[in-house]
C-alpha cells in the first residue's frame, strides 16, 4: 500500500499539481497556526509549546484517518493515504512558477518581479532580469527540499517504522496498515513545521524562534539529499562537494547546500543582494540557464519519488 500511495501521490501532483489554496489543508492548518502570530509575554515559550503540539496534532490526525480507512478497506486506505501525501508534497506546481517569472523576465521584467513573490520571500522591485533568474534558479533547488524531498523522507521513514512495529513486536495490527498511517502521519509532521518557519520563522517575531530551530533541525538531511539529487539529476556529481565552499554566506545552515550544487552544476552565479554571493566567478543565468535547472530539479524530484518508492516497497 506504501508503494502504491507514492506512486499516486506521483501521479496526482503531474497531473492536478495543487489544489485551490481555500481547498487545501495547508492553508487549513495556517489559519490554525495564524493565532500565535502576535505579540505574547513570553514569545519563546509559547512558540515552543505551539511548534510541539500543532504538528503533532496535524500528524495524529492525518495517521488516525488512514489508519481508521485503511483497516475498514485497504484500497481505499492506499487512495487516502496517497491524497495525504500528495498534499504535503509539491514539484509540478514549484516549476511551472519558475517557468513563469524566467519567461517573464525575457519580456516583461516588472511581471517577473511581481510574480517572484511566490517563489521567493525577497524585495524584488530593483532586481536585474539575472538577479530575478538566479532567484528563480535559488528557489527552485531550495524548495526541492523543502516542499518534496523531507515530507517525501518522512513518509519512507514513518512507513519503516510502522512496518517494522507491526511486524516485530507483535502488537496485533497489519504491518502494512501501520506503515502507512506512519508514513502519512510523519509527512504531515515534517509539512506543519514547515509551514509554521515559513510563517513565523523571522528574526523580528521572538515567538518564531522555536520553529525556525525546529525546522533548521528536521532539514537538516532533506536539503543535503536534495542536493545529491540535483547532482545526479545534473550527471555533476562534484557539484556537491564544491557547494562546500560557499555554505558560510548563506545565513541558512541547510538551504546553501542545494543551491550551492545547483550553482557548481550549472556554472552560474546565485545572488541574493546583501545577504549572499554564490559562485561569484561566473554569470548570473540567463533565460537558457534558468529553464535548464527548473528542467534539472523536475529529474531531481522524480527521482526522489523514484527512491522512496522502493525504499517503501523493500
């Protein structure tokens, strides 16, 4: 059942991509989240208890329902399990808006400038047409990452685990069963953090610290295998090890590694003005460039799937 929810999960997001943002339980759990964003008399603390319970909560909710549906019928388990997934996953969505802003910065800069805000949390009103593709180029890899490749590992994870509690230790349920209600459960986890640093996870909100540290933790091996699968999806394999040397200017402690490989990959120049300058020796990516690496990181995320799916199936 695990291996049929990834390959669903595939199928659903190259073919439906998201759903409308006021259907999708994302943004569900946003409105939840969005209560905590205000000023408190001890910010940290209540961070800390909101990153804690909120995505447990969002976990225990997600595993429960396919753990009810997939012990009441295992197809339909498999299907609910695959639509969890597909839901806590994105890749088809990410490229077409990095198709988007790099055709628009060929012909309408101020149009990609505008339609960069949903790729990158930038001011991009002085940005060059390179600097808006490096953007682009920047986003892309990350959010490999972040919205395919740790929810993506979550899933085998929690559905080893689950497979491997059922099995072993004999609690009377259906390995099969418990894998992916753990799967799904830990995929659900691994978004809800995410979505709270993307919403709270700034320097000038004290009740973020909590998730932004969090969330450092939990991306901590998603960016570095993201960044492996750039590589191979590149066919550059000393990509990786040369985003090495430019991991000290990313204020970020996980996202330099994909978009350090993606820069050593593809010989361009990543600029975020003021914060960071990667591979400084080469150009900023023109329009071909920009289009070759959202075509790269397409290779990457199928390949992720690709690798999940047997690592569930084995």
């Amino acid at each position: 059942m695990t291996t049929a929810a990834v390959g669903v999960a595939f199928a659903m997001d190259a073919i439906v991509g998201e759903p409308p943002t006021r259907l999708h339980p994302v943004a569900w759990f946003g409105r939840v989240v969005a209560p905590v964003d205000r000023e408190w008399a001890r910010p940290r603390l209540v961070g800390s208890l909101a990153a804690l319970a909120l995505p447990v909560a969002s976990a225990v909710a997600v595993g429960s329902l396919v753990w009810v549906t997939s012990a009441w019928n295992p197809a339909a388990g498999a299907l609910f399990g695959a639509l969890a997934l597909f839901l806590t996953t994105s890749l088809r969505r990410l490229l077409t808006v990095g198709r988007e802003v790099t055709a628009a910065s060929a012909t309408d800069l101020e149009a990609a400038r505008e339609q960069l805000r949903a790729l990158a949390g930038r001011d991009a009103s002085t940005l060059s047409a390179g600097e808006v593709r490096s953007a682009v180029v920047e986003s892309v890899a990350e959010n490999l990452a972040d919205g395919l490749v740790a929810p993506l590992g979550a899933f085998a994870v929690g559905a080893l685990a689950g497979g491997w509690l059922g099995q072993s230790l004999g609690l009377g349920f259906d390995p099969a069963v418990g894998a992916l209600a753990l799967g799904t459960g830990a995929a659900t986890w691994v978004k809800a953090v995410n979505t709270m640093d993307s919403m709270l996870g700034y320097r000038a909100k004290p009740v973020g610290w909590a998730p932004a540290r969090l969330d450092d933790a939990v991306m901590w091996l998603p960016a570095r295998a993201s960044a492996v699968l750039i590589a191979a999806a590149c066919l550059a394999p000393g990509s990786f090890a040369s985003a090495r040397q430019w991991l000290g200017a990313v204020p970020s402690p996980n996202s330099g590694w994909p978009m350090g490989t993606a820069a050593a990959a593809l010989d361009v120049r990543l600029v975020k003005p003021g914060v960071y300058d990667i591979n400084e020796a080469s150009a900023l990516p023109t329009t071909a460039d920009a289009e070759r690496a959202i075509r790269r990181v397409g290779v990457a995320g199928v390949l992720a799937y690709l690798v999940v799916g047997v690592v569930v199936w084995g």
